[in-house]
C-alpha cells in the first residue's frame, strides 16, 4: 500500500467521520460509495464491497465512541432511547454481520442503495412542531422502537454500517424524536450496533486491516470536533445535510446499479 493511497483513505474516513459527528450517524452512508468509487478513480488503488463494509464497520465503531464522548454532557443522550434500541440494535446488526458472508457484492450494493433510497424519502417528509419537545415530556413507543431497531441492526450488520443512515430518519419520522436528541441518542445506539456489525465482519475475515486503521486514526480526530460543530447549528440546517448527504449516497449507489 503506497502513501498516495494512504492519505487518500485517510482523507475519506476524516470527511466521513466528521460529518458523522456533525449529523449523528456513523459515517458509513458517506464512507461506503466513497471508499468503493474514489481510489479506483483517482488510480491509488482499489477496495472490494466486502473489504469496504468490514473497514467500515471498524471506522463506524470508532467514529460513534468519539461522537458520544463530545455529547456525554451536552444533555441530549436519552438513557431509555439507548436501551431499548440499543440492545435490539445490536442482536440484528450480530445476525446480520455474519449472515452478510453468504452475499454477493452486488448483493451489497442493491441493499444499500434500496435502504437509502428509503431514508431520502423519509427525510424529506415535513416534521411539524417535533423540535418543540422537551427531554422530559419525550414519549415514544417502546414495543415499535424495539422492533424497528432489531431490523435496522439487521440491514446495518449487512452493510458493515452502525445503521444510522436509516436510523436517524425513523428516530425523527416514525417516533417523532426531536432533532438534537437524535443526532446525540443514535450515534449511542450507532455505536452499539457497531459492536455486532465489527465481531460479525471480523469472525468471517471481512476486515482489511491496514485500510481499517487508517480510518481509525481519522475517525478518532474528526468525529469528536464534528459533534461540537453540530451542537452549534440549527437544527433545521443539519437535517437538510443530512438528508443531502442520503440522496447524493443513493444516486451514486443506484447510477453504478442501472
């Protein structure tokens, strides 16, 4: 592995990892079509979809440890939104990790590209009055929280991803949790799905291992300082990044299909 291909992943897993901390995901939905497309097209070298899911995995994993610490005070972290997605979340992304052995890299891509395609949509549904809720008056519905996070741990131990990417929309859409609470509260449930998602990618020896560490490093510098940077922005401001970020992942993914 030469230093221009070096540099380039790095550079890919910084941009990824501090958007990642800005807008509470894990920084798989930018990184996968990045690492995947980038290095072939700037001639540094190249990455399968296997290789690209189990770095990711590994990045997300850290990525989220350095999004939750900038957020341990900040208020936003819902201990009841962590545990009951959380360890749903994880049990789906642990099944699905390994199940994601048996897939084909097309297989990959065309799960990618449905889920964001699916997150785009939701993104752009209107969210009325949802900021105006207060931590302490924050309802939701445990049994469709369960349920729903056990699914996305599912497709997200597929992907090598936390599950954000999808996660988020249905934290804002499905169970109308205001926004700031999201961002902080997934990159928690994020990073618990990693867990399963990594353990899952390692057993069947998805991990490239020297890509991986490079997006470690970077994971490590950038998400922490994306997460103060998202705890001064406006809330309607980080949900079109957000779902920008989806579209352009989705059109990307769905123009290398067709």
């Amino acid at each position: 592995m030469d230093l221009t291909f070096i540099i380039t992943l790095f550079l890919i897993g910084f941009i990824g990892s501090f958007i990642s901390g800005m807008v509470g995901i894990g920084g798989s939905v930018i990184n996968y079509p990045m690492l995947l497309y980038i290095p072939p097209l700037v001639g540094v070298g190249a990455l399968t979809a296997h290789q690209v899911s189990g770095a990711g995995a590994v990045q997300v994993f850290f990525a989220t440890i350095g999004g939750v610490w900038a957020y341990r005070k900040s208020g936003f972290l819902n201990k009841s939104l962590i545990l009951y997605m959380g360890s749903n979340i994880l049990i789906g992304s642990m099944l699905g990790s390994y199940s994601s052995h048996y897939m084909s890299e097309q297989g990959l891509n065309v799960v990618y590209g449905v889920l964001a395609l699916i997150a785009v949509i939701m993104m752009f549904i209107p969210k009325k009055n949802l900021d105006e809720i207060e931590e302490g008056e924050l309802q939701f519905n445990k049994g469709l929280a369960s349920i729903l996070s056990l699914l996305i741990g599912a497709v997200a131990g597929v992907l090598g991803a936390g599950g954000a990417f999808i996660l988020v929309p249905v934290m804002l859409v499905v169970l109308k949790i205001p926004t700031r609470i999201t961002i902080a509260t997934s990159l928690a449930v994020t990073f618990i799905s990693s867990i399963g998602s990594t353990v899952g990618k390692l057993i069947t020896h998805q991990v490239p291992f020297i890509p991986a560490l490079i997006l470690v490093a970077a994971s490590l510098i950038a998400s922490p300082i994306g997460a103060k940077v998202g705890q001064k922005m406006n809330t309607k401001w980080l949900q079109w990044i957000l779902a920008g970020l989806i579209l352009a992942t989705a059109i990307k993914i769905w123009w290398g299909l067709l």
